[in-house]
C-alpha cells in the first residue's frame, strides 16, 4: 500500500468525518451519549481498579479472555453497523472517478475505526489506569491500551469487510438478500435456541469460558496483562501471538478493496428490480371495495402505499416495535391487572395496521413530496393512509377476534364490540401516527440503508422516530384504557358496580373505547391535515 | 435565429423524422395568436419578495403572464429562480408582496393544486415504482378516471419515447429516462398552468425537441407553461414572453424578438447576448 494511498485515505476518512459530524451537530443524543461515556469510564475504570486489586486472590485469566471476546465481537457488530450506515453516503461517483478504490476502502475503514476509536478512548483509558493501579502496576496501563487498540483495529477490519461482503452477496441474489434481512430481523430466533440447546446438552458457563478462552480473540486478553507477570496471570507467549493476528489487518483491508470494487464497478445495478408494473387505478379488489365510495385521490394513496410496502415492506418492520411494546408494556398490564387477554388481540392488531401504513408518511414520499403537495390536498393523503390501514386492520381484526369469540366463552355482543375496538383503534393509530409524523422536518429525514432492498431509503434519523412511536402507543394505550378497565375483574366485580350485570359492564367500557377512539382519530386527522398544508420545501 | 418564423419549418421538417407530422411544431403561430394574448393573466404577482434572514433571494417581483403563453424564466445561477416556483406553486410562503396563479391565491396550495404541474430540478419520482406505475399513481391523485389515465399514459410515453421501459423501475432508468418521466407527470393532467424547472435537463437532441413540441401544444390548447432553463435556445424557439431574473429582481422582461431587437449589437443578435448583457455586472 503506497503512500499516496494512505495519505487519500486519511483525506476521505477527515472529510467523511467533518460530514458526520454536520450531519449530528448539534443532537441532543450526541451531548447524551457523550455524557454516557463519561458515567461508563468512571464505572469501569473502578471497576477495573476494583478487579486490579483482588486479582491475585482470584482467578481472573477466563473473565479476561471473556471480556476481550465480548469486546472483540462488540466492536466488530459495532463497525458492520457503521460501515453500513456510513457506505450508503459515500460519493461513490465522485471517489470512483477521483482516486483509486484502494483509497477509498482506506479511507472507509479509517473512518469506522475513526467512529469506534472516538467510542472506545475514553473508557480504555479509564479501565488501563484503573488496572494499573489496582494491581499496582503501570506498565499494566500501557499494555491495556495497546491491547485494546490492537483488538479494536482487527475487529473494525473484519467489521468493515463483513459487512461489505454481506451486501455484495445481497447485490447478487435477491434471495439471500431476504434471507440476509430475514435473519437480522430475527437473529434473537436462532439465539434463543441455541440458548436451550445449551441448556439442554448441559453446557456449563465453566465449559464454555475454556472455549472462549482457548480462542485467538481472547488473546488480546493475554496481551494487556503481558506486563505483569508478577501476578500470576496470563500467558506472555499468547500476548506476543496476538500481536501477530494484526498481519490480517492489511489483509482484510485489501479485501475490502475487492469487495468495493465488486460493488460499484462490477455490479452497479441489481437485476431484480426488473419487473412488470401493477395497475394503481385499473380493475382490482380494492377498487372493486371502494371506487365510488371514496374519492379517487384517496384511493390512490391507499393502493400507492400498499404497492410501496410490497416493494420495500418497511411499515410491515414498524410493527415488530408494536410486539415489543405489547410484549414489555400491554401484556405485563394486562397480567397484572387481571385483564381478560382476549381484548388485547383486537388492540394489538389494530395497532399493527395502523402503524404499518402510517407510519412516515413524509419520509416514505420524501422524493415525491413536490409532486405531491401540487397535487393533492392534505385530506386525500391523511384519508388514504387511513384507508390502507382500515382495509388490512378491519379483516384481520374481524377474522380473528369473531374465531376467538366463537371459540371462547365470549358473548355475541361482546364479541362484536370486541371487534368494533380493534377497528376503532386501528383507524385511531393511523390517523395518530400520520399526525404525529406529518411534523418530521424534512432537514432531518436522510438516506439510510435499509432492509429488503439496495434502493437508499428516506428516514428521520436519530431518537426522534423513536419518541414518536412512543408517542402513538402512549395515545393508543389511554384510549384503550377505558376497554382494558371494564375487562379486568376487579371493576367489573366491584362492590359500586354489583348493581350493574358484568357484560354491561364489559360492553360499556368496550363501546367507551370505541367511541373515544374515534374522537381521537377525528382530532387527529385534522391535526394531519392541518400540518400536510403547513408543509413547505426551503 | 431572430427571426422566429424561421424555426418553425425547421422544427417541423425534423419532426417528421419521428413523429405525426400533421402534429408539427408550430409554437409562434399558436402562441402569439391575439386571441391568446387578450386572455385574463394566469399568473399575476405583485412585489412577491422571499428573504431568508438578511438575505433577499427574491425582491419586489411583479409578473403578469397570459394564459396560452410560454414565459421563459432565465437567470443565473442562484438569482432566484427555483424559489420563484416554489412560491408560485405554494411549496414556499412568500415574505411580502402577493401573487394568483389561474385565480388561486399562491398561499391557498389547496386551491392551488387543481391548476398546477410541476417540475422541479429533481424530478419527484418513487425509484421503487415502474414509469406506468408512477404516472398512474400520479393521475389517480388527480382524480383522472382510469381509462383517462391510461390513454394519457400512453400517448405521452410513446411520444417521449419511453413505452418499451414503462415497466421497468425508474431505479434502473438513466437521468433523461427519469426527466422525461417526470415531465410527463407534470402535463399529463393538462393543468392550466405548469411550472417546468429545467424540463431539458439530461434529454437527448430528439427528446429536447419533443418537449419543445408537447408545450408548444399545451399553449396552443391554453396552457401557460413558466419555463426556467438555461438552454436558450428552447426558450428562443417556443417563448412567448421572457423575463430575466438577476439577483432576485426581474431585471428584463418581454417578447425575445422585442428584446432582442433593444439590443444594438447587429442582426445576429441572439437571447443569449441579451441575457449576458442584462446579468453582467457593470
């Protein structure tokens, strides 16, 4: 590698870097996660003084293997993730045509190691001074760090490579580009059984250190502890070992050149995107439900958005935030207040609807968004997203609640109302999250890789899409409030209420949500509305 | 190239290479018609100013252009052009001054949509979407029935030369593929008036010159097309009317013959010469 090469590299690495930090100025996240860093440092570095101090009493050599094979992997998801993130903003047309790819992938893995570095600075520092002089030894502050920076270096490598590699392959084949995407979404599948096959064959943690131990990456371990002897730990012969994996390093680095070449000279186009054109207007079982019932532009939303999301089904991925939202907040309620579990079925699903359709609107029509504020009012974008969610959300609420309801001890009535509260939900979260989300500045929205397809996505970035969603499940769960206190026992068998039958009671409080969910979805909608006209191109 | 009704049998001649020649570009005999000319103004602003802090990008604009015809917006780069469209299509509120495009008030978007077309730089196209795909999207929000749609789509995509990719996604199309694309979209509901932001970017020769031709047939049929290019040549050959923007003030503004002829630099005078006259610092 000349000279000239590295010497481009750092360039991009600085100019990519300036461009990150333009991108983040100023976030309240960033001044957060600094402040983070802080509190992590100061945790680790006394717990390092803390371990420093008993390690000669304890053995520690396998909890330091551990630590640097959880750091090793850490880093390296850590680097994949960026590379990722950083890959889909570079100028590759610029770059291709300016210098060598050799520079580029050096200045892309200068950059990542830049990011991990700026990271992982301050509490290395902290935990080698905090070892160091725990264990009395400074040499040890100096070795934890070389250690730690030798680790980190590989990992960003093979992070950066990996990553590249694993998007080359999804260039390639749809196919394992889905199953790619599948196993992210995922990924917690696989580790859940392996976590019982682990407990089933009765692997102990014991058995497990001493594999992890015994493996190259733990012996960057070895090499942070070369310089104290004295105490009794480590391996020196491994240490030196560890410093010889480094060679891999230029490498990867080559390899990586490979692989970007491979991705924007040899495969600049993906052959899958080649495709017949569905009708968004003509004949068709949506148009068949609706044409005439509601407006021509409204339906054209409907069906524009359904098309969207079978093409690049990111509203479908929103609705794993429900199941986590469900699964820690909604079913935990629902458990401890001794709330009949079958009501959660209709607020679940209509929750799911609502916000797979929804869900940024602003951002999924980011490029068409001049387009669309000449041609269509603000009532025809909010109703047809409205739409899409009401025409999935009322079948698959309908379906499912009425197959429980016959099955289970639940009246007609009931059941009905049962399912008039997944439907009114449903519409409530869809004109909820399109308010709510008709306020994203469009400064703020930003290409972004994404699942399922190569084509850069636009999305808000930052914690905020976050605290919106918080925002709609906070709306949603008041408005359900009323249904889930009328299905708990305790309200329903209450002393007041011994006068008044239990199922008026259920049906009541089912028909309070129903009603206060549409006055929300009413309000809502026009707040929608109101910010679609509000929207202006700076 | 002074003389306009020169153009016109060059033009026409060279679309009979490909195209209905019964349909030929005919720009200065339609729009310059009397009848089109005494029409009620389809866009009218009065002292339209934007200002970003300190910062005057558009100031004390009056404008007053005809339905049918086709005002060629020039100006250098950052005089202001681009914000001048977004305040007319309501995509930008305005700092001062008021302007109506086709009897809408520019700060009513809502009312504004029913008269509009659109074309900005870039042009506003889902890449995940087929060409068909994305027009039909586009003439649904219009309200357009269906069967209106596709024949529209048709035609225009026949016309600009881009029926056999129709069904292919515009990820895959080449910059002119998308302009085209995009251009369709901003005519294919025949607005009464559309707003075209380098409409010619990225086009070949052939395609350039069906543009030419489709807006020439849009003003004849009524529609007021406010075209802002760098390619003078476009608007010598089809601009009724011309307005120079310079520094966000409208600096010269009226027929190109007209302009053309104030200056005192000989017959071969071109727009060109006029607008480099107009926009040089002095």
């Amino acid at each position: 590698m000349g000279r000239a090469t590295i010497r481009d590299g750092i360039r991009i690495a600085r100019v990519e870097w300036l461009r990150h930090r333009r991108e983040r100025n100023g976030r309240w996240s960033e001044r957060l996660l600094v402040a983070a860093l802080f509190a992590a440092a100061v945790v680790l570095g006394v717990g390092a003084f803390a371990a420093g101090r008993v390690v000669t009493t304890t053995p520690l050599a396998n909890g330091i293997g551990l630590f640097a094979s959880l750091l090793f992997v850490a880093l390296v998801a850590r680097s994949g993730s960026m590379t990722h993130d950083r890959f889909e903003r570079l100028n590759e047309t610029f770059l291709l045509t300016t210098v060598p790819t050799r520079a580029a992938a050096v200045g892309l893995v200068l950059f990542v190691g830049a990011r991990v570095a700026a990271r992982v600075a301050l509490p290395t520092v902290s935990v080698a001074i905090g070892a160091a002089l725990g264990l009395q030894a400074p040499v040890l502050a100096v070795t934890t760090m070389v250690a730690i920076a030798a680790l980190g270096s590989l990992a960003v490598a093979v992070g950066v490579t990996g990553r590249l590699a694993a998007r080359l392959v999804g260039m390639r084949i749809a196919r394992a580009r889905l199953l790619r995407d599948l196993f992210l979404m995922f990924a917690w599948l696989p580790l859940l059984i392996g976590w019982f096959v682990i407990r089933e064959v009765s692997l102990s943690i014991v058995d497990l250190l001493t594999w992890v131990d015994v493996q190259p990456v733990a012996w960057f371990g070895d090499l942070a502890i070369v310089g104290v002897r004295s105490a009794g730990i480590g391996d020196p012969v491994r240490g030196l070992a560890a410093v010889g994996l480094l060679a891999a390093i230029p490498l990867l680095i080559g390899a990586t050149t490979v692989l970007l070449r491979r991705i924007w000279e040899t495969e600049p186009t993906d052959s899958s995107h080649r495709s017949v054109s569905r009708s968004l207007v003509g004949d068709g079982p949506l148009e068949r439900l609706l044409a005439g019932r509601i407006s021509r532009p409204m339906l054209t939303v409907a069906r524009e958005r359904f098309l969207l999301e079978r093409r690049v089904p990111r509203g479908l991925l929103s609705t794993g935030y429900v199941l986590l939202f469900v699964g820690v907040i909604l079913l935990p309620a629902f458990v401890f207040s001794g709330t009949a579990a079958f009501l959660l079925v209709p607020i679940v699903l209509g929750m799911a609807a609502g916000i797979t359709f929804a869900i940024g609107p602003l951002e999924v029509e980011y490029r068409t968004l001049p387009m669309l504020l000449t041609t269509v009012s603000g009532r025809a974008v909010v109703g047809g997203l409205v739409t899409a969610a009401l025409v999935v959300g009322v079948p698959a609420v309908t379906l499912v609640v009425l197959s429980l309801g016959l099955l289970g001890p639940v009246g007609a009535a009931e059941t009905i109302a049962v399912v008039l509260v997944g439907v009114a939900v449903c519409a409530c979260t869809a004109a909820t999250t399109a308010a709510i989300d008709m306020a994203v500045d469009r400064d703020d929205v930003a290409t972004v890789p994404f699942f399922f397809t190569s084509i850069p996505v636009y999305a808000e970035t930052g914690a905020r899409p976050f605290l919106r969603l918080a925002g709609t499940f906070a709306v949603v769960t008041l408005v359900s409030i009323p249904a889930m206190a009328g299905s708990t026992a305790a309200v329903y068998d209450h002393p007041t209420l011994r006068a008044v039958p239990t199922s008026a009671v259920r049906l009541g409080s089912l028909l309070v949500t129903v009603l206060l969910a549409l006055v929300v979805a009413t309000i809502a909608f026009r707040i929608a509305v109101r910010r679609y006209r509000a929207i202006t191109l700076n | 190239m002074t003389d306009r009704s020169n153009d016109v049998p060059t033009d026409a001649s060279a679309n009979t290479e490909t195209e209905d020649p019964e349909s030929a570009d005919t720009p200065a005999s339609t729009v310059t018609d009397d009848s089109t000319a005494s029409m009620e103004p389809a866009i009218v602003t009065h002292d339209l100013t934007k200002r970003y802090g300190s910062t005057t990008a558009v100031g004390g604009l009056d404008l007053e252009i005809s339905a049918g015809a086709i005002y060629g917006f020039l100006g250098p780069n950052g005089a202001g052009k681009t914000t001048t469209i977004r305040m007319l299509t309501g995509l930008l509120p305005p700092t001062g001054g008021e302007g109506r495009v086709a009897d809408a008030p520019i700060t009513d978007r809502e009312r504004l949509v029913e008269y509009v077309g659109y074309l900005p730089e870039s042009p506003p196209i889902h890449e995940e979407l087929t060409a068909r795909e994305q027009l039909e999207y586009h003439g649904g929000l219009r309200g357009m029935e269906p069967d209106a749609i596709d024949a529209r789509v048709e035609d225009l995509l026949e016309r600009f030369d881009l029926a056999d990719d129709a069904d292919d996604r515009i990820v895959t199309y080449s910059k002119g593929m998308r302009q085209k694309t995009g251009l369709i979209q901003a005519i294919m509901h025949d607005p009464d008036v559309v707003f075209l932001d380098e409409p010619t970017s990225g086009l070949d020769p052939r395609a350039t010159r069906t543009v030419r031709k489709v807006l020439s047939e849009l003003a004849a049929d009524g529609t007021t097309i406010f075209l802002s290019t760098h390619v003078l040549s476009v608007v010598e050959r089809i601009a009724t009317e011309v307005g120079i923007l310079y520094d966000g003030e409208l600096v010269e503004s009226g027929p190109p013959d007209e302009l053309i002829a104030r200056l005192e630099q000989g017959a071969d005078s071109t727009l060109e010469d006029v607008f480099l006259e107009v926009t040089t610092e002095t």
